[in-house]
C-alpha cells in the first residue's frame, strides 16, 4: 500500500497539470554531459571540470531569462541564449579555441533529451484523467524536439514564443488559462524551480514541487517545503517523484 504525504490537493477538483519541462520532466545535464565528453576540443577537462561547465551553462540561462524578463523584454529564442552564455563561459575559462561547429553542436543538444525514469508513465497514468500540458520558457520548436526525442506523451505544448510572454510573468500563467479555458483553481503547477511555483501560487494555481538533483542547487529545500502543496522527491532506490504524484493524484 502507497503511503501518502500530507498534502491540500483535492484531485476531484483539478482539471489541468501544468508541467514545466527541461528539469522537470528531462534529465538535460546527462545528454549535455556526453556532448561535451566527445567534444574534440574540451578532451583535457577532467568529468568535474565538464560538470561544472554543464552547471554553469544551466545557471548562466537563467540569469539571462530573468534578466530579460525584469528588464520588459520579449521572449529571446532560447537558441541565441544558449549560445551567448556558452560562448561568454568558453571565453572566461580561456576555451575560445572551440570550433564554430562544436558550438552548434553542443546548443543544438539542448533539443535532445531523455525523460527522466519516472516521467513516462506518470505522464500516461495521469493524462487518463487530467488535460496534461507543458508551459516552459523556451520555443516551441525547442518543445517539439524534446518531446520527440524523449517520448514524453504531453496532450499540449505551451511555450513562451508562442504566447509571446515569459516565466514567471503571471500574465503567461493566465494566458494559458485562457488557453485551456479553466479557472487557475482548477491546474497544478509542476515544476523543479522553486521561482516558477512561487510565480503560479501567486495568480491562484496549486503547487508541486519535484526534487530534481539539478536543480535549484543554490535554494533552501526547507523553505521550498514550507511554501509549495506537495514536495516530492525520490531517488533510483524507491518511486521518483513524479510516480508519487500519479500515486497522489489518481
């Protein structure tokens, strides 16, 4: 029997789960990882040195999305983002002798990723219920990518190109209400970043947050706990947290 945390969720009375994607959903740092293991000219970097870039690249794009967003910008494809952290990174760690072409290749990456384990499954268990979509900042055509390559059975794709908005402006959040033609009462956000769930409580959603080894490092679990509905976390040994959610949920 699936002992169940505490939680203020009442599945009777949602309608949509609304995930977050890179992160949440996929492992990125595992495909990015064994990009930069087969990249010529990044051989002398030890596996740390790789990680740390890894973290680094993954850091660096956050700093520019919520620069963007305080600064009123609109939302940048998240290619040309990718490239100017990498590129800015490569500069610092005095790597610019990587190829134009490894550049490309290891940006075009980020639109190949494995689901986590306990991704596909959930996904399908809880779609037999609930309207199942993404809201993620980033292209669609990034979105397209992902889920082709990770399998991911999503019912629908909202990105912040296609709403023209950006995470964790609340209008997005109530653009895809509109979208979906529910009241924020009635979705789930799911999300690895504690920033996105504070955004989504605000305009009325219900929270979940997803413990995810790579993310969030620099947040305070603690308080991650005390401000979300349900935190979920897991490890290769038990149920992932997104099974625990299924389990929650349905």
């Amino acid at each position: 029997m699936t002992t169940r945390p505490p939680h203020t969720l009442n599945p009777d009375t949602i309608e949509a789960l609304v995930f977050d994607l890179m992160g949440t959903c996929c492992d990125w740092k595992s495909g990015i990882l064994s990009t930069l293991a087969r990249t010529p000219s990044l051989q002398a970097l030890s596996d740390n040195d790789r990680s740390r870039l890894a973290d680094d690249w993954r850091s660096g794009f956050f700093n520019e999305i919520h620069a963007q967003f305080e600064a009123g910008a609109p939302p940048e494809d998240i290619d040309v983002t990718h490239r100017r952290v990498l590129d800015r990174i490569l500069a610092q760690r005095r790597l610019d002798a990587m190829t134009e072409d490894e550049r490309r290749a290891l940006v075009g990456r980020w639109h190949e990723q494995l689901a986590w384990p306990d991704t596909i499954n959930a996904i399908e268990r809880l779609k037999e219920k609930f309207k199942v979509v993404v809201l993620a900042n980033g292209t669609t055509r990034l979105q397209l990518d992902i889920v082709k390559s990770s399998g991911i059975p999503f019912h629908t794709l909202f990105s912040s190109q296609l709403l023209q908005l950006t995470k964790p402006d609340p209008a997005i959040y109530y653009k895809a209400f509109e979208l979906l033609q529910i009241p924020p009462e009635k979705s789930i956000m799911v999300a690895a970043h504690a920033y996105d769930l504070r955004a989504a409580k605000k305009v009325g959603m219900k929270t979940v947050y997803i413990r995810r080894d790579t993310e969030d490092v620099d947040e305070d679990m603690d308080r991650i706990r005390k401000e979300v509905d349900v935190f979920l976390e897991g490890s290769a040994h038990d149920r992932g947290p997104m099974e625990k959610l299924a389990d929650l949920l349905l």
